[in-house]
C-alpha cells in the first residue's frame, strides 16, 4: 500500500515538474537511441556484410591471402596479384564436382566503377543475402559483344537508361587518361538492387572484355593495332586469362577437399578460400571499431543519467517543504527515498520508451536511404536478447544513480526535525 | 509512577515532563516546562521566537528524540518507539499545520487533504465513510468553494491553503493537533475564522490541539494558556 503511494505521489511529481524534466528526459532518451541504434546497427550491418556472398563455396584466384582474394572479387576493393590462364579455367570445368562456375575478369573501370567480365553464369547462379537471385529491373542480359549490363547503384548515380552509349576506361580510378574510346558499349538491361557491392559495378562478356583489348598488350593503346566495333564484331574471341572464378559444389562435404586440391593444382600458383571464413575474419577485424563506438555511446548513457542526478538534486533543493510535509503526516524517510528512486526509475523507462520508439519510426523512414546510398539493407525487426539487456542495463543504472538523491534525503529527513526544523 | 492509562477519567493525550533537548553545537540545552493536555482540550502555548518552538513540536511528533525527559502521547512513552514505529504513531494519531507551505505542490487539494489516510490505516478507517468524502465535507466546512476541490493548490490564496492543512490535519479524526503558527501568514480576519473552524471541529470529534503561537490575542480562543520562557538570544 505504501509501495502504491509512492508510485502515485512519484508520478504525480513527475508530472508537476515535467517541463524541467523533460529536457532532460530527451537528452536521456537521445543518448539511450544511440546506444540501442549502434548495437541494432551492428547486428544489421553484419548481417548485410556477411550476406553480401551467398551461396558460393569457393573463390579461386591466384595465390594470394584470403582477405585479399575476397576484398577485391566481392567487395572491388584493391586489386589482383595475379590471372587465372583459361586453360586453367577450362580445367576446372571438366571437374565434374562443381556445380556451376562464375568467370570473373577484372582490370577496367567506368567513371570510377568496377568493370567485371564474366558470362551468363553470373546472373544464373550468384547468390546474396539470404539466397536472392540477381534480376534485370529493365532489359536484358548482355547478348551482343558490346553489350553492358548496369548495377542499380551505377545506373542511378550515373542517371544511365537502357540503350545508352558508355565508354570504358581502361585500368581502375575515376579519372582515368586511357578510355576504350573505338568500342563504346550500349546499355543492354539494369540489375534489381542488391544492397551489395554488385549495385556498384558494370558487366560485360569475357568476349568483349578481350575485344576492347586488343592493341593494349603494352599497357597502352598502340594506333591502328586497337579495333573499332566493327571490326570486333567480325571476330571470335576467347580469353587468355581470367582473375578469379566463384565456384559452387555439387556436395557441400567435398569443398575442403576441393579447395586442397586446388591449392595443390600443379599447372599454377592457385588459392581457393572459403567465403564465409574470410567474411568473418574481415568482420572481425572491423569489429574493433564498432566496439570501440558502442563502448564510447555507453558513456554518452552515463553522461546524461549523471546529467539527470545533478538535476534531480537541483530540484531536491526545491523540495524541503514538501518533504517537511510529507515526514509530518507520517512518511518514514524509507518512503521519501523510495519516491525519489522511483522517479529516478521512471524518467529513465520513459527514456527507453522513447529510445524504442524512436527506432521505431526512424528505421523504416531512413532504411531506404540506406540502402540507395550505403548498399545496407536495415530491416525493422524485434529487439534482440542483447539488446533488451542493453536497454534494461538503463533503468538499472538509473536506480544506482538515483541512490545519491534518494540517500541524502534519507539521511537528511532522518535527523530533521517538524517542518525541517533543523540546526541552523 | 502509574502511567496515564491506569488513571479513570480523561486520559491525558501529551505529557510532557522535564523535558530538555540539546542541538549539537547549541552552548545549552534548551528546556520545556511540564504540560499536561487531556483529551479533547486545547492549549495556547505562546512562544517568541527562538523560545524553541520547533523543537518542543519536533519532540512532541516524534521527529527528534529528546536529550532528558519525557513525551508520551496517548499514554504511550515516545521514547520508547524506535524510528519507524514513531512514524507510524504520528501517521495514525498527529495531524500538523505549519506556518506554511502545508500542502505538497502536486497534489490537488482532496489529495492532500487526504493524505493520512493513505498514510495510516487507522484514520482511512476513521474517515467515514470513505476519504474522499470526508475530505470534501472537511473542505465544505472549512469554506473551500468545490470548484477549488481538484485544482492544483498553488494556485490557491495563503488562507485557502491553510485551511486545507486544517482539513488534512483533522482528517481521520486524529487525537492530537499540533499547529506551528498557522496563522501567522494570515490577515487578522482570516486568522480568527481560521481558528474558530479549526477549534470547533477539532471539538466536534474531540481532538486535542496544541497551537503555538507569538500573538497572544488568540489565547481566548483555548481552554488554557501557557508560555514558553526564551532560552535562546
């Protein structure tokens, strides 16, 4: 009953005094979203990071370390050590244990994007997120030699539709002073996007990556040995070299044999890597950071619960009276100091409610943009058991800050006599 | 000595006998004279300031433990409650008014008036038949217009807000009121309404009070008058 009291008095105080307290309340809830966003953010980011590759069992490239192999298949970023010969290639597609293989052929750019040769097998059979299929939101697939296909991320910022001319440049870097200018390609179709790094890439044949080539072997367009269109059409190409292969087994169990066996190959320097295993030695090594952030936000936390002591013993000044009221109708300093617990419990469960609801309305107002801008794909989705903990470890370290105010009232309202009546 | 209890005939609601109290860092101890208030009487205890006042109602509610001495209430020796059970004793028996700020800021006026009861069984019980209406005829009584019943009591005059202590203090029919010049804040018309409601209902249900005050213009209000001499400079 007196547990009762306290909760109705301590509402009712906090409801008089809410125009003081509300400033302080939002700076507790603002600090309380921060937190709960970071860690709901990490969670997300690793699920959009590790789902970038799905479905792929191996990489192959050259021999290199995994994160590089992975770096710059998956995430066009940095560059190969090394080719693939295709004879190598055609190898590998006599193996009868694979059930598809991708080529991939790096090297070129266009207007700073990655420019990866491969054929129809990448949009038969690459995978992300949680087993998705790549699709063409307008055209179609390349056909012709100097067909492109668009990643959503391009075609947007580049503002490119089906049937436009684009000339790619040669080797990587936005500005580049060596450009395909005789072959210039026409848009064939855009990709759905992904929320992955494929958005932010063009795609031509492996034919046509060769074709445009052509008269390069130095480094640089030497004149009258380059072709025009024309000219390429007429011809057949096949390609000397490739950069990497993304592969997938018919039989899961056999991929570490697989994989030793390409390691091992005799005919070149060869490594085969796991994507997964190397998605989460990549996360890993990235996770230092976020952990840094969440460990900074959580004294933003403390900050502002220290913020709200200070105010709350402000206020205390301000309450002698009331207190001297409420000792002389028979109030134990037991339920004084219980009224200030709670009304330190309560502006930070307002503070939560607010953090959550907060998130509530921001995730799906700003995931949209996130995934245009930043390729991550943030769902709304119930609060994880972390996460509850984290949001509970607020109103827990709201009870232990709420011990100063409550225990100097407690202790003061103790030795005070009628009305306050004190030593002066 | 027998207590007050085995006595027949009126039971003294405060006995007071050669009480001291002694603050820290005071050079001496203040002293009290011996008092004795039977139930349903009233006693005018004037006091100038610095006579004390504050402690003898502080030691009389159980809020300070005196240095020599004895209280008892109802009988009871208050020394002999500790810390919570003396809170529960001024909860269930003690309605105070102060000189002011009586009220908690919060809570509308029915809230405070009704504040013991939700603080000591015994006076809900007492507060026939429910607080809530006890409380609005306490208030219609004291001459609180009901449209002020559930206003926020700040916004209320000095006089109203005394008048609602009155009301909180009678509430539940408490033995002993004790009042820290509850009028002095008020004008001289004021003062005498205020006392003549408080006084008449304090007899209506034969409550003891224990009013402390400079202006000895109100002693004829009380059956008895008695002062405290200035201990302090």
């Amino acid at each position: 009953m007196k547990l009762r009291l306290a909760l109705s008095l301590a509402s009712a105080s906090l409801w008089h005094r809410r125009k003081v307290l509300a400033l302080v309340c939002l700076t507790l809830t603002l600090s309380v979203s921060l937190l709960l966003g970071i860690q709901y953010l990490r969670t997300e980011v690793k699920q959009s990071f590790t789902s970038t590759i799905s479905d792929t069992d191996l990489i192959i490239g050259a021999r290199s370390g995994q994160l590089n192999l992975l770096l710059y298949t998956v995430f066009h970023i940095g560059d190969a050590t090394n080719n693939i010969r295709w004879s190598s290639f055609r190898k590998l597609q006599e193996d009868k244990r694979f059930s598809w293989l991708i080529p991939i052929s790096l090297g070129d750019s266009y207007q700073g994007y990655r420019v990866v040769g491969t054929n129809d097998a990448y949009l038969e059979h690459f995978r992300y997120g949680q087993g998705s299929q790549l699709a063409l939101a307008r055209g179609k697939w390349f056909h012709s030699l100097f067909d492109v296909v668009l990643g959503a991320g391009v075609a947007r910022s580049l503002n490119h539709s089906v049937g436009d001319q684009i000339i790619l440049a040669h080797g990587g870097g936005s500005v580049s002073f060596s450009r395909h200018q005789n072959t210039p390609f026409t848009v064939s179709g855009i990709l759905e996007p992904t929320g992955t790094p494929v958005d932010q890439a063009v795609y031509i044949s492996l034919p046509a990556m060769e074709a445009i080539h052509v008269g390069w072997e130095s480094g640089v367009a030497i004149p009258g040995r380059t072709l025009t269109r024309e000219q390429a059409e007429q011809k057949q190409f096949t390609p000397k070299a490739i950069t990497a292969v993304l592969a997938g087994l018919d039989r899961k169990i056999m991929t570490f044999r697989v994989q030793r066996e390409i390691n091992q190959y005799a005919g070149e320097p060869l490594s085969a890597i796991l994507p997964g295993v190397a998605l989460s030695e990549l996360w890993r090594l990235m996770g230092q950071f976020e952990k840094a952030l969440l460990g900074i936000t959580g004294f933003v936390v403390i900050t502002s619960l220290i913020g709200l002591t200070a105010v709350l013993l402000t206020l205390q000044a301000q309450r002698t009276h009331e207190i001297a009221v409420l000792r002389a109708t028979g109030a134990s300093p037991g339920l004084i100091a219980t009224l200030y617990l709670m009304e330190c419990l309560g502006l930070a469960l307002v503070a939560c409610l607010g953090a959550v609801l907060l998130g509530m309305i921001a995730i799906p107002a700003i995931s949209p943009w996130l995934t245009e801008a930043y390729g991550l794909n943030i769902r709304l989705r119930p609060l994880s058991q972390e996460e509850w903990t984290l949001l509970g470890l607020v109103p827990g370290a709201a009870l232990v800050v709420g011990l100063i105010p409550a225990f100097g009232t407690w202790r003061r309202s103790r030795a005070q006599g009628l009305g306050g009546a004190q030593e002066k | 000595m027998t207590t007050a209890n085995s006595h027949p005939g009126p039971r003294p609601a405060i006995e007071i006998t050669d009480l001291s109290f002694h603050w820290d860092r005071a050079p001496k101890p203040i002293t009290f004279p011996d008092l004795r208030l039977n139930q349903g009487e009233h006693l005018f205890l004037h006091g100038p300031s610095g006579s004390g006042k504050s402690t003898l109602l502080s030691l009389l509610a159980g809020m300070l433990s005196p240095s020599c001495g004895k209280v008892r209430l109802l009988g009871q020796d208050m020394a002999a409650l500790g810390n919570g059970a003396r809170d529960r004793f001024r909860a269930d028996h003690i309605g105070v008014i102060f000189q002011q700020f009586n009220l908690v800021p919060y809570l509308s006026a029915i809230a405070n008036v009704t504040l013991p009861c939700r603080l000591s069984t015994i006076r809900r019980i007492a507060a026939s038949p429910d607080p809530g209406q006890e409380a609005r005829r306490l208030l219609e009584a004291l001459a609180i217009p009901p449209d002020h019943w559930q206003r926020k009591v700040t916004q209320l005059s000095i006089g109203q807000q005394q008048r609602i202590a009155a009301a909180r203090a009678l509430i539940g029919a408490p033995e002993i009121i004790l009042a820290d010049e509850p009028t002095s804040a008020l004008d001289s018309d004021n003062r005498d309404r205020f006392l003549r409601l408080l006084l008449e209902l304090a007899r209506a249900q034969n409550t003891s009070v224990l009013f402390v005050s400079h202006d000895l213009t109100l002693a004829h209000h009380f059956h008895y008058q008695t002062g405290l001499q200035e201990t302090r400079p």
